[in-house]
C-alpha cells in the first residue's frame, strides 16, 4: 500500500512538470576570424527549443499542434523571428556592437524525442583598429563550448548562458590552453555532467546504492559500472562503436526502471546483478560519449579531455553515494525499518521516473 502512495506521487510529479536528464551539449559556437579582415561566427543548437524561446519572449502562444514541427517550419519561424534572435546575442569589437549578418539553415528530421538542428552563421567585417573580440550568448541556460579558430590554431572556452567571453585579442595569436588548464576543465564538465545535470545517471547510481547496505556490494557493483562505462565511453569517442542516441537514450532509462524494480522484489545482491550492472554500464557510457562529443574534444590534448572527463563522471558518481549515505545509509541503514521506509518507496519513484523517461524517448 505504501509503494503504490509513492508511486502515485511519482506520477502526479511528472506530470505536472518534464523532468529533463542532460543539460550539457545543446549548444556549440565557433568564432573563425579570417585573416583579421572578417569573422564568422557559426552557432549550432536545438532548432525547436530556441524557436519556443523567442515565441515565449514575444508573447506568442505555445504551440498546439501535437506532432513536432518540421526542419522548414523551423527555418521560417527562425527568419521571421530575426530581430528577437539579436536582441540576446552580443558580438563587440572594442566593447562596440556591431550588427553581422545572420543567416539561418535548420535540418534533420523532428521526431517525439529529437528536434531539428539549426545552425546561424553570422558574418562581417572587422572594424578598422579593432584590437579585441567579446561574445555573449543568452538563449541557452546551460554550458556550451566557444571555439575560437584563428591563424590555424584553435582555442576552447565554455560559457554560462549570458556570460560574456574573455577578450578574444586580434592581434595576438591565440594562445593554447596549457594541459593542466584542459584537465581541471574537463574534469569540471565530467562531474557537472552527473550533479547536477545527469538526474538519469544519478537515479541509476541511488538505484545501485539501496540494494545493499554493505560496503563492500556497493563497491562492486559500482566498479562493473565504471569499468563498463569507461569502455564504451573510449571507444565511442574513437569511432570504434557508433549507436544512435534514439536507441541508446531509451535503454537507458530502461536501465534505470529495472534496477529499482528489483530493488523492489529482491532484498539480496544476487550473481546476475553484477552482470546486469556492467551491461547497463556499456550502455550509460555511450550516452557519456553523446555529451562528451557535443562539448567537442580539443585536437591537442584529446586523450587528456577524455580521460579527465571520465575521471569526473566517477567523481559525480562517488559524490552521489556518499551523499546518499551520509543522508540515509549512515544512520537508517541498519534499522528494521530501513527497507520498508526507505528502499521501497524510493525505488518506486526511480522505477516511475525512469518509465515516464523511456516513453518520452522513445518515437512512436
């Protein structure tokens, strides 16, 4: 009777608001500066979310229509909605703005679960004397990667949506981020890539964490993980496995709802989890090699990024289990209670969030 209470909560939660797994990679810019003379500036995002920003902006009703909008109604909206788009992009030489031209192109097929992708390209000229370049973007809320490419080489910052750019100096060749610099970044965007930003990652660790109470299962089970995990994550990012996000992002959350299922019905680790645990694991490490592309890998120090990436994914994830047992696991965990109170109730919410997910992300 208690479960299906919290079952009950689980479902009025969601469906009052849409909870959302990732937040990093939805958004990349690169700024090309071409010989000092001229600059292009190529923005590439969810096509349908920033279109549903600037109709939220200029008052516009949301839309009605159940089916996704496809990649050419996207395009026009884009274009009509011209003068709004700017009005949250800063491109200034010499902390003046300037007025480049835009052009917008969206492509890819709308499905339940994906959206058309747009990519702006903006252009001009830069102003004579010009010494210095800032860029601002404010249609996103999450972290994206500005790169920067000038006189063959390539630099790689990531801004806050809003946050405007150090100075981008004409003059002076760009200046290559020092191996240190590039790990601590990376390191950074593997652990903000599980807290707070991975809510499915983070629901699957709690899913592994509250099966058992002893240290040395939670141990094991989280080490097939990451060993799984960091296979798939290598080898994803090298080309050697390739699988489409619409495949992957289900079975993900599949993942999630049959481990808190069997949190329910099973009150010992059993051999077969271990097994199930580094399969789910494969499959959490292509979804880790998605984000990590869309944040793109800098040519220079590619292994560096990737392996600090990952040791901030493992970061996120310890983080997750000491705080959940610091919460419940130090002092409940060997209460008579702690089962009936604790596990069962918070592995039917993970079991309906992670089914709410599945057929969110899953296109019928």
């Amino acid at each position: 009777m208690r479960c299906a209470v919290w079952c009950a909560a689980a479902v009025v939660l969601l469906s009052s608001a849409r909870l959302q797994a990732h937040e990093i990679g939805t958004t990349r810019v690169a700024v090309v500066l071409q010989q000092r003379s001229a600059y292009e500036i190529e923005i590439v995002t969810d096509a349908a979310a920033l279109v549903e920003k600037l109709e939220a902006l200029t008052g516009q009703p949301p839309q009605s229509e159940p089916l996704p909008r496809g990649a050419a109604i996207l395009q026009a909206q884009l274009q009509v909605y011209d003068e709004v788009f700017r009005r949250r992009v800063v491109v200034a030489f010499d902390e003046t703005a300037v007025q480049p031209a835009i052009d917008y192109q969206v492509s890819g097929v709308a499905t339940a679960t994906s959206s058309p992708a747009a990519t702006i390209r903006m252009r001009g000229t830069v102003p004579d004397g010009a010494r210095r370049l800032a860029w601002s973007y404010s249609w996103t809320f999450a972290t994206y990667s500005l790169t920067v490419r000038k006189d063959g080489q390539e630099t790689t910052e990531w801004l806050e949506g809003g946050q405007t750019s150090t100075p981008i100096l004409l003059e002076s060749p760009n200046r290559p981020l020092s191996r240190a610099t590039i790990a601590l970044r990376y390191l950074a965007l593997g652990f903000t890539h599980i807290v707070p930003k991975g809510l499915d990652h983070m629901l699957f660790v709690l899913g592994i964490f509250l099966l058992s109470r002893r240290f040395r299962q939670v141990l094991a089970q989280v080490s097939a993980f990451t060993i799984a995990h960091s296979i798939t994550l290598a080898l994803s990012i090298y080309g050697v496995v390739s699988v489409s996000p619409n495949i992957v992002e289900p079975l993900i959350a599949v993942s999630i709802a049959y481990v808190a299922v069997e949190n329910i019905f099973m009150c010992e680790l059993r051999p077969w989890r271990l097994a199930l645990v580094f399969g789910f694991g494969l499959l959490h490490g292509m979804g880790f090699a998605g984000a990590l592309k869309e944040l793109g890998l800098p040519r220079s120090e590619f292994v560096t990024a990737l392996v600090t990436f990952n040791f901030g994914v493992e970061a996120g994830q310890l983080a997750v289990i000491c705080a959940a047992f610091l919460l419940v696991g130090w002092y409940c965990g060997n209460r008579p209670w702690y089962r009936r109170l604790v596990v069962v109730p918070a592995s039917a919410m993970i079991a309906c969030t992670a089914v709410y997910w599945t057929l969110e992300r899953l296109s019928f």
